[in-house]
C-alpha cells in the first residue's frame, strides 16, 4: 500500500481509505458483523485511513468503527468524520458554533476518542461558506483539544474554493472519478498551492463503475441508488455521480474494453484517480471483506498509458460531460 500525506494535517496515510457510509447505512442490508469484517480485511490490506460521518447510520458507522479499533489495539489509523448533517431542517442558520460543538461531542463519544483527528462540515449549505464566524469557531475547537484538524466535504468546485480561502482548512472532500473530471482542472491546481488535502468520495460513482450494475439491477428499498435516483432526500450528485443511469450504462460499456486483463474495473476506477499527485486518499466503500481487500489492492495498479487516459476522457466529453459539468 502506498503512501500520501494529507495536506496540512501533515500525516502520512494511505492512498486508499476506507469510506464507512456503507457499514453505516442507505446502502441496502450491510450487518454489523459485515461491517467489522470488512474494515478489519481493509487495515489488514495497510489502509491507515477511515472516513465517516455522525449521520451515517445515525452513528452506527462511527460506533463499529471503534468497536473495531478498540479489538484490534495498536497503532491507530486517521480517522476522519463529519458533521452538519445531523441539523433538521439542514440550514445555514443551523450551522453555529454551539451546535457543531454538540455534534463533535457526540462523535467523540461514539468514536471513543478524546480529540478527533479531522471533522469535516458535511456538504453544507453554500451559503455556510461565506460565513467566517463559524471557521473561526472550528478553530476555537481546534484550540480547545476537540479536534485536531478541520476541513469541508463540499458538493460544487466553487464551493470547494471558496472553502479553501480559509487558512484552518485542511482536507477538502470532493467527488471525482471517471465520470465527474471537472475538479481536475482549476481545483485540483489551487488546492495544491495551497496545500489542502484533497479527499475523494464516490470513486465509483456509486458503484457503476465496478461493472456489475446493469439496467436490471435491484437495489433495496433503504440503498439510496433506489430512494435518491432523482436527489429526492439529498443532492442528486452523491447518487450515480448524477449521471442519468441509462447513459452511464452505456459509457460503462465503453470502458469495460480499456480495462487491464487481471485488474477489475473498480481497481481501474481507483488506480485512474490516482493518477492525481493532488489526491491525497480515496476513499471506496465496502459491504464485505473480499471488496474491501479488492479495493485496497488498487494501490498496486500500474500508472495508466497516456492513450488510456485521453480515451477515458474522450468518454466523458462525449457521454458525461453535458449531464454533469456545470452541475457540480
């Protein structure tokens, strides 16, 4: 497993994480016991890297992961969560001082931690991002010993530097695969400069770019790949990258044949992310072990060829771009 270091943080982890929304929930059935399993077989694999968040499973997610952490002992992984989402109605007035407090208390508490080593706002509201008051609270926090680190999970580019404006911001998260590149150009180039972190979720767009859903695949009535198809409970983009199904089936077909033969599509999908010095971790999720350990194993992926690459570009401009681009 190879290393990166995470912008400002200055710590050295792995460039594939472990993103814990699905052993949270909104995922379809995932046991607890699934749960644990794959996370071990992920730090197993040399991630040092666990992304989560206190709505995912209204906890849930955070409680297994320090279940899993307290059995195991030892040197402990970077452990990243989030928080705002908790807010109901999830507002920009909401996000004050006191109630981000409230919220890193309760992650604390399900993490077993006494400081958390990154809390990320949770796609707030744009307008959260033009309110320094509330930065200048995370830094209060970081003062206070709550937390170590802060930075943003964002849903827009210009959300993202906007947010990278503020000097306390440390990680920005952002979703960027195959078929969302728009954070690759003038993002990617400013976070740098200034060196954030960058954290990237939805890899795989949702799990489309594994190869294995088709246009007959069912999903659960409590996977949001079902109940968010059109951003009904949240922003459409977290779901399928925001690409209409159809015609992501279609560029998947496209890319299926570019596929290195002993690589799986979802390690290409990993590996072809990599390809960005910007990118400090990415971070897939798993609903069991052996996808856990697949994942892991994409730090292993040869660099792509240059011809690959402008081929999977070519995709997007041809099939993606127009659905996504500005959007996001």
């Amino acid at each position: 497993m190879k290393s990166r270091t995470l912008g400002r943080t200055g710590a050295t982890i792995s460039e594939i994480g472990f993103g814990a929304w699905q052993i949270g929930g909104a995922w379809g059935d995932v046991s607890e016991e699934d749960g644990k399993r794959a996370l071990n077989a992920a730090l197993d694999a040399g991630v040092t890297f666990i992304d989560t968040a206190d709505v995912y499973g209204d906890g849930r997610s955070e409680k297994i992961i320090a279940s899993v952490l307290k059995e195991r002992g030892g040197n402990k992984p970077f452990v990243a969560t989030k928080a705002g989402r908790r807010l109901n109605p999830h507002v920009a007035d909401g996000y004050t001082g006191a109630n981000i407090e409230a919220f890193i208390d309760r992650s604390l508490a399900n993490l077993g931690v006494e400081t958390l080593d990154l809390v990320q706002l949770h796609c707030p509201p744009t307008e959260v991002f033009y309110r320094p008051e509330l930065f200048g609270a995370l830094d209060g926090l970081v003062a206070k010993g709550k937390i170590r680190n802060y930075g943003v999970s964002v849903s827009t580019v210009e959300e993202g530097l906007k947010a990278i404006e503020y000097p306390g911001v440390a990680t920005t998260q952002i979703i960027y695969n195959i078929f969302r590149q728009r954070p690759h150009d003038l993002f990617f180039e400013q976070a740098q400069k200034k060196n954030v972190g960058i954290i990237v979720r939805v890899p795989l767009a949702s799990g489309l770019l594994s190869g294995k859903i088709t246009a007959n695949t069912k999903f659960a009535d409590d996977d949001h790949r079902k109940f968010n198809r059109h951003g009904e409970f949240f922003d459409v983009g977290e779901t399928f990258a925001g690409v209409p199904l159809e015609v992501a089936l279609e560029a998947v077909e496209q890319v299926r044949p570019l596929v290195p033969q002993g690589v799986s599509m979802a390690q290409f999908a990993l590996a072809w992310i990599l390809q960005s010095p910007a990118v400090s971790v990415v971070i897939p999720g798993a609903r069991n072990a052996a996808q856990a350990k697949a994942n892991a194993a994409a730090s292993d992926v040869p660099e792509l060829p240059e011809e690959t690459m402008a081929e999977l570009a070519d995709v997007y401009e041809r099939l993606i771009k127009v659905h996504v681009h500005q959007k996001w």
